[in-house]
C-alpha cells in the first residue's frame, strides 16, 4: 500500500491548488505499473491484435510520466490502497487519455498524435508476446468491450477496475478530453460487464507468454538487410579521388563495377595505337586502321577523362547519339583515333568496333565537357572517309581518313562553280561553312569533296558525329550508287541538296538521288524531272525515301511524297511512283504522275480518274483534288504512289 513515505517528496499546495512532482509520479507509476498497463490494455481497442495491443499498452504506460510538475487532477482516486495519492490520479489520468487517443481513426491532412503510432519502444527481436489465454467467460467480456466505444470502454474498466462512482469516472473522462462523458456512462449502462473479470491473468499485459515471430520471413529479411549493408560497403570502397573527372565536380560520375575489362577499358596506357600504314596492307578499310593523331596522343590525364566520361557520363555532361546507338561504355580497350586542341577545345576521337565516341572539353577546365557517340559498325572505305572534329560559329572541321589524299569545299546548290582546295594538316580539314539547316534559309549547301586513290566523292554534315555520304544512280544497277561528283550527277542533286535538311539528326549513313523520270509539262513549258532520293542508316531500319518534282526554271524541287522503312527507291525494290498537283501558266490544274523505268502503266483513282500506257500520266484536275495512284510493272506486279 502507498505510504507518504513511499514518494520521495510530498506534493506542496499553491493558491492554484496541489500540484505533483515527476518524482511522485515515478513512485506512483512504479508502485501500481502492472495495474496501469492492464487498464491501458483494456482501454486501447481490440482490433490491433494482441500482440501488438501489449507492447501499446506498455509503451502509453512508460510515456506516462511528466516531465515537469504539474497540477493534481481532480479528482484523485478513491480506490483502496490508493487513496489520496495524487502522483497515481495523475499517472492514470494520462495512461487513460493517451489510449483513447490510441484508439482514433487517423484523419487526411492532420498530423497523427503520438498515441496513433506503433510503438517504438518496448521491443523484443524474435518474440511475440501476448497474454494467457481464458476461457468462455473472458472471451466473452473481451468481446463486450470490443463493441463498445472508446470513451465507453474507459468508462466501464473505472467502474469496474479501479471502483470509481459514476461521479468520478465523470470527471476522470472529461479530465482526458472525452467530449460527452454522460454519453460514455450511459452506452456503458447498457453493455454490462462482468467486473471481476477485468482483474484476471488473461487481461493481464505483465504476465505474459512469448512465441517466436515468422522465422523464415524473418531470416529473409536479415539476409536481405546483410546483402544491402555488402553492397554500399562495395560502392563506398570503390569511390575513386578527384583529378581523373570522378570527383564531385568532375566530369565523369562514380564508377559502379570493378572487373578486368572495366578496368583495361578506363586505363589509357591499355588504349589500341595502329600504325600509320595499317591501312595500305590491311584486308579492311575502315575506322579500325586509322592511326591516332593530334598533338594530345600523349596527354595520359586527358584520355583518361575522356574514358571515364564514356564509361560514366556525369550529370554536367552533354551526351548525344545518334539513332539506334548503345550509349554505354566500351567492353574493352578502344581505339584511339585523334586527341589533339581544336578550336579552343580538347578533343579526343575513340571507337570501339561498333561506334565513333568524341569527348570535347574546354582549354580551361572540364565544366561543359560534351560526349558524343556515332553508330559504324559496318563502314567501308567510302564510309570511313571523315568525322566531326568539330562545330563553331556555324563552320564545321573535319578529321580525314589517312587514305585521303586531298580536300576541297563546294556548293551543291552551283554545280558549276567549282570546288575550293583545302589544305590538309595531319588529316584535320580548315573550317568549312556548315550547309544551311535552318527552314527558308538555304541558298547554299556547303559539302566536302573528298579524293583518294579510288575516286573522288562527297559528304555532307546532317547534324552528326559521322558525315553522310552523297551519291547519285539507279540503286542496285552496275556502277550505281556512285559518287556525286561528275557534272551529270552534280546538276541532278542541285535543285535537291536542301532536301537533306529533313534527314538531319537520323543517324544517316548515305543519301543517293536518282532521276527516275522526265515529264513533258503539258503546257509545252519544257520537261519537269522526278527525283527520289532514299536516306539510308546505321542502324539499317527507319531509312526515308522522298519523291520531287522541279520544273524547268525553277530553284527547289518540291518534295511531292515521303515514306519510311518501304523498300521503294532502294536497292531491294527500285521502283517508285509519285504524283503531283500542277498548275499551269494558263492556270489549269492538272495531276502529273510518273514511275520509275519498269513501270508499264498508270492510273488515278479517287478525285482525280484516269489512266495511260507507259509510265508518265497526265491528267486535268480539279484544285485541291486527290487521287489514289495504281502503277502495273512489266513483270505483271502492282506499285502504290508513294505516300
């Protein structure tokens, strides 16, 4: 029994009236604990479990204690053995409020009390502990309390277990923030309960039995927290010093792997050197003999960045690639093609066998660095002629095969006008004027005129690490495909060349144009010719085949239809067909078509009906009019127009 003796300090009065020290609480709450945790445990609700109920209970109980003095509640509790004995009314008070604080739904929007939490403390690994089990009896009252509400609930175990009158059980609620303790009395009134129950060992949260928690789950857990704990032991240890482009400032992100190749693939003393003249001897001619030039081959510290960016672009990094390109790293060493200064900027030139990587950072540090990465896997001596070295102020510098014996720059837009000679230091071309990329903007079409040992051909820049290679012909004929250089081929691409702004940026390997057919205007104004020229890729799929149409006089030829990934205009299947709405000097509208060499008739159906022998068709029309286009080749085959 609570004694004055038993607190270490008796409660002093005030005007305000008792007030309670922490250290009277604490004898309080250690003298009545396992009372304080059974009506803790008896006023949270049911539907928490029994587990989880006990460790709730305790935890509310062990929080009950103040932190500072605070005023006495009223009233304090009459009970034998505890009468008078402010420190235990204050400790209950709060056992009482926090677990009918327990038992609120949480509400959206609103912080959730401390109460509504699962308890952080006490815990025990492994174990599940929960009360001893009763029979029918306190079943049966476990289930009567569960029905009720909470403040009811509280109501019936002061009742019952701690013997208040209704008076104070009254003011105990209100005490603990119950809205309507009159309410909480009278749902009470009609749920009774079987009092001395409440003091029997299976609502007893003190004395309990411990089973062990899911052992399987739980050792998967443990496995999975050990191997997460290995891993970002693994990434830390592996976090390399700053100087080489890891840091946090640096270029290139952390590395995320160590392994042989990895490791051989950032080292630049590992980096593939060919001689200068592997090319004349080797079976291949492609990227794969170029030498490695540039007055930066022996710069360690800026090939090492460059190869680390490859591997880990950071963040800071502008990375771009072309269509259908893997950006990832090398598998192992690559080749170094070129490192050397280039326009205020240091540049390095790498492949790998599958794709051409150009790192370009600042002379003055590495903030701003760009990675770009380019598809060749297939390149042949044609396609192997150049790469980007770099673009600035609208001019672009190019990095020439070692088998390139001279440069020249010419407009595609004047065939007569001739190529300019270009000086050629360590295979890098001087800036040449970049073609017009812009809509509305193309008066000229800058290209690069290459010569070697096998003839002489041109490239154009599209916007990418790779220039695209320019030819003119029937695809798939003998001698096709050539290079765009002779007079006959130069005025066929003329009235086209800014046509390959539509290409720009799609990974494009090379562009041919072939004048598929001549059509007299039926105006007598001359003869109009009808040109597709098909863009072909790296990646093999997503090549664009466009049809024009350019009238005698006139400056562009108009784009009349475009498809993509068909066969037509290509090596596979060179036939096409397009139409075109024309209208004439005397303003008469009229639908011209015509097919490729092969083609045996026309005819247009829809908006515009008609037909003709032989490949040409000319029909009047209405404006606006369309028409659906049926070729028949010689073979007995059909052909759609090109849509």
């Amino acid at each position: 029994m609570p004694s004055q003796d038993a607190a270490p300090h008796p409660a002093p009065s005030s005007p305000a009236g008792p007030v309670v020290e922490v250290e009277r609480a604490e004898a309080a709450l250690t003298e009545h604990y396992p009372r304080l945790v059974r009506i803790a445990y008896l006023v949270l609700p049911p539907g928490t479990g029994r587990g989880r109920r006990v460790l709730t209970a305790h935890s509310l109980t062990q929080r009950a204690l103040p932190r500072t003095r605070v005023p006495a509640p009223v009233p304090p509790s009459r009970s034998a053995g505890r009468d008078g004995d402010p420190g235990y009314a204050l400790v209950r008070l709060r056992v009482v409020r926090t677990a009918l604080e327990a038992g609120l739904p949480l509400r959206r929007g609103a912080w959730p009390k401390r109460a509504q939490l699962p308890p952080l403390l006490p815990q025990v690994w492994g174990l599940k502990l929960f009360p001893h089990p009763g029979g029918a009896d306190g079943l049966a009252l476990d289930q009567r309390l569960a029905a009720l509400s909470g403040p009811a609930r509280a109501a019936c175990v002061l009742r019952g277990l701690e013997r208040l009158p209704d008076g104070d059980v009254r003011e105990v609620l209100a005490a603990a923030g119950v809205a309507d303790p009159d309410a909480a009395l009278a749902e009470a009134d009609r749920a009774p309960a079987a009092h001395d129950l409440l003091d029997s060992p299976e609502f007893d949260p003190c004395a309990l039995q411990a089973r062990p928690t899911d052992l399987l789950r739980r050792r998967r857990h443990l496995n999975a927290v050990l191997v997460a704990g290995a891993a970002l032991a693994v990434c830390g240890a592996l976090l390399s010093p700053a100087g080489d482009g890891r840091g946090p400032g640096g270029a290139a992100a952390p590395p995320y792997a160590r392994n042989p190749a990895a490791r051989a693939a950032l080292d630049p003393g590992e980096l593939t050197r060919v001689s200068p003249t592997a090319w004349k001897t080797s079976a291949r001619v492609d990227f794969s003999v170029w030498p490695a030039r540039g007055g930066l081959t022996g710069d360690t510290a800026l090939l090492r960045r460059a190869l680390a960016v490859w591997a880990r672009p950071g963040g800071s990094v502008q990375v771009s690639a072309t269509p259908g390109t893997p950006s990832g790293g090398p598998a192992g060493p690559p080749q170094l093609l070129y490192a050397g200064a280039v326009d205020g900027a240091r540049v390095v030139v790498l492949h790998d066998g599958l794709r051409i990587a150009r790192y370009a950072e600042p002379a003055d540090g590495t903030r701003g660095a760009v990675l770009d990465l380019a598809r060749v896997d297939g390149a042949d001596r044609a396609g192997a002629s150049a790469v980007v070295l770099s673009r600035t102020d609208g001019d672009v510098r190019y990095l020439t095969a070692p088998w390139v014996r001279g440069a020249g720059e010419r407009d595609l837009r004047a065939p007569g006008s001739g190529a300019t000679d270009l000086t050629l230091t360590d295979g890098v071309t001087p800036p040449l004027a970049g073609p017009a990329l812009e809509p509305g903007s193309c008066s000229s079409w800058n290209v690069l005129q290459l010569t070697d040992g096998t003839g002489t051909r041109l490239v154009t820049d599209l916007g990418e690490l790779v220039p695209a290679r320019l030819t003119a012909g029937r695809p798939g004929a003998t001698g096709a495909g050539g290079a765009a250089s002779g007079a006959e081929t130069l005025r066929t691409w003329a009235p086209f060349a800014c046509s390959l702004s539509a290409v720009r940026s799609a990974g494009v390997r090379s562009v041919n144009a072939w004048a598929f057919a001549e059509q007299p205007l039926p105006d007598a104004s001359g003869s109009a010719a009808w040109v597709c020229t098909r863009a072909e890729t790296w990646r093999g799929g997503g090549a664009r085949v466009l049809a024009q149409f350019h009238t005698p006089g006139g400056r562009f030829g108009a784009v009349t239809a475009e498809a993509e990934d068909v066969p037509a205009c290509g090596a596979r299947r060179p036939q096409v067909l397009a139409g075109v709405l024309w209208k004439s000097a005397a303003g008469a509208w009229y639908l011209l078509a015509a097919g490729s060499p092969g083609v045996a008739s026309v005819g247009a159906t829809g908006g515009v009906e008609g037909a003709a022998r032989g490949r040409l068709l000319t029909v009047r029309a209405e404006r606006g009019a369309r028409a659906d286009l049926k070729g028949t080749l010689e073979d007995g085959r059909s052909i759609s127009g090109l849509r």
